[in-house]
C-alpha cells in the first residue's frame, strides 16, 4: 500500500511538473542549481571590468563552533559552504572555494536579490521613474485598490511593514511562497493580493512584498525590463567580471522574480556591496544617491518598522554594519567602519549562526 503511494505522488508530481504543485514536488526545496530550471534573463558585463587587489591572505586560524575549536576552513567546508570571501580596503584578505566551485561558478542569490531590486527602486527614484517611496503602490498597480492597497505605500514595502497576508512557509506546496517561486503567472498573481492588517503596524519578513516592488518597478520603467535596467545601471557601471542572469516567472515576457533569483559570482556580489560600503558612489561616480544608502542602512523603528532591517537590507548589530541575506546562507556583509567586506554563498545555511559569525569576524578585522 505504502509504495503504491509512494508511485502515485510520483506519478502525479511529473504529470504536474508543469505547474507550482508539480514543480515544488519535483525540485521539492530551493537548491544552489536553481539557476538551471527556470526561465532567465541575460544580464551582460561591460567591456572593462573592476577587479580587487590580491592582497596577503589574512584569516582566522580557527573559529569555535559549539564548543568545538576547528581550523577556519575547515569549519567553512562543515558549513555546506561554496565561497567565502574577505576584502578589506579593496584587498582581497582571503577567498576560498569549496565542492567543486571555484570564482566563475554561479550561485543563485535567494533573497540577496530582495537588496539589489531596493537598490534598482533607488536609482529609479533618482531619475524620476517613480517620485517617491511616499507613494501608495497603487500608483502603478491601481487593480490592487479593491483589496485596500491605497494605503500601502513603496515605503512599506521596503521595510516589510505592509500588513500583507503572505505565507512564507517554504514546505507548502500550495503556499505563497511555492506560487511566487514555481508559478508561473506573477503579474496575475499580484493582483489578487489582500492586506492581513493596517499597514505600519508592524514588521513581518514577507516576500510578496519584495516582488510587488519588482511589478511597481517594471511598471515605472516602462518598456524597460528589470534586468536589463540593473545591466545598465549597476552590472556595467560597477566592471562585473562574469554574465549574470535573473530568473523570471516564465520563458515569453516574463518577469523578474525580484524577492530571489539573481545569479552571479562571488567576486561581483562582492562589488554590491562595495557600491554600499561607498555610499552609492563607484570610483566617483554616484550610482545610487548617498541618502538612499543611509536611508536603507540606518536604524529606524517609526512606523512599526523593526532596528534589523530597513529598505530590504538587514543590519545585524548596531555598529553600522548591514547586509544581504539568503535562505541557503547566502550573504553580502558589510562593515564601513573597518572598510570591509564579506561574502559568504552556500549550498547550505549550515549549522552556525552567520550574523554572529560575519560580526565576530567584522570586530576581529
């Protein structure tokens, strides 16, 4: 009886492979080859690109996990780590690689992606694309005014404070989170969206959020796809090093899943965070304004929002320092009072606490 079952789900899971239920059953949990099964955009480097100073390999010794002192790459590899860098004043202090990866090897973002898409939304503000953070998000979604999306604003968005009724729940194949990620039909999926509670209530770490922001900012584009504004305005202008690609929804017109789904390298994740650890500025040129970087960087509690994330960055401690954060233990750190970053991509989170490992290593630097 048991592996009749067992057949039947199977059956019905390739049957289905097509739709989110099939597809969550088929890939059953995000992975670090996701890249490779969905839909993508081509995101092109420039002609010349940026690369940091191999400096003199500077790490920790070791580190103690649990009560148990182990060497440091050592205790990386037991992690499910695939990279982990430390640059320092634009030296690269250490970088290693694991399981097969090595500096081109993709790696999907996750939500790291949630802090590039508020950078593209700041640029788009710069340029007048959208007028302010201020605006309700039915400015460019006006079908969202019949669920009583007027008062929710760009701003709550950002700071995850919109009241949205979203399941996070990674294990629900008939979840929010299984629609956004494996779905297929993003622009009509948003719509459909309700409001749980008044925005500006509180803060609640929700996806959706992230990916309404993605549809606000096609929308302001007008005509203009995500990736290829982030092509312009950020993957050229900063000298990536590799192609990256973002994964869409579906294969015709489809768009950007902007709360996950970038795909890129160590190296040029690493140069995000240098445009922040920069103040927006790329080797004098500003590519994002100052008081944008500020705005997302700072702690701020008004408005139900919480003092570890703002504008879609979190900030770990209050020593100034923040990052991009995803679901496998992805993670672009930075620390401007020591001029230092880091990243950290996974096949796993692993079995530690990353925030306190990244400040650890932030204070011992």
């Amino acid at each position: 009886m048991k592996k009749y079952h067992l057949i039947t789900v199977i059956s019905l899971a390739i049957l289905l492979s097509s739709c989110k239920v099939g597809r969550f059953f088929v890939y059953n949990f995000a992975g670090i080859q996701d890249h490779k099964i969905f839909p993508n955009r081509t995101i092109e480097k420039g002609d010349s690109s940026f690369t940091f100073i191999e400096g003199i390999e500077k790490k920790p010794k070791s580190i103690t996990q649990n009560d148990e002192k182990m060497e440091f790459d050592e205790f990386l590899k037991a992690q499910k780590s695939v990279a982990f860098m430390i640059i320092r004043n634009d030296s690269i202090l250490y970088e290693k690689y694991f399981r097969t990866y090595d500096e081109s090897s993709i790696v999907p973002s996750f939500s790291m992606a949630k802090s590039v898409t508020s950078i593209l939304v700041g640029i788009a503000i710069d340029e007048g694309f959208i007028r302010s953070v201020d605006e309700p998000v039915t400015n460019y979604i006006p079908e969202l005014k019949a669920n009583g999306f007027d008062k929710v604003t760009l701003k709550h968005l950002l700071q995850m404070t919109s009241g949205l009724d979203y399941n996070e729940g990674y294990f629900n194949p008939f979840g929010d989170v299984a629609t956004f990620y494996y779905g297929t039909k993003l622009r009509q999926e948003i719509p459909k969206m309700q409001l749980k509670h008044e925005p500006g209530e509180k803060f609640e770490y929700l996806s959706g959020n992230t990916q309404i922001l993605g549809l606000v900012l096609e929308r302001a584009l007008n005509g203009t796809t995500i990736s290829d504004y982030l092509q312009e305005k950020l993957w050229i202008p900063l000298g990536m090093e590799y192609d990256a690609s973002w994964s869409t929804d579906h294969k015709e017109n489809g768009i950007e899943k902007t709360f996950c789904c970038l795909n890129a390298r160590a190296r040029d994740f690493a140069k995000i965070g240098r445009l922040y650890l920069n103040k927006g500025n790329w080797n004098g040129k500003q590519i994002v304004s100052e008081e944008w970087v500020e705005t997302s960087t700072k702690i701020d509690r008004t408005e139900g929002s919480e003092r570890f994330y703002q504008y879609q960055w979190w900030l770990p401690s209050d020593n100034g320092d923040f990052m991009a954060q995803g679901i496998l233990g992805q993670y672009i750190y930075v620390y401007p009072e020591k001029n230092l970053i880091i990243v950290r991509l996974g096949k796993k989170q692993g079995n530690t606490s990353w925030w306190s490992v990244l400040t650890s290593l932030g204070k011992a630097y």
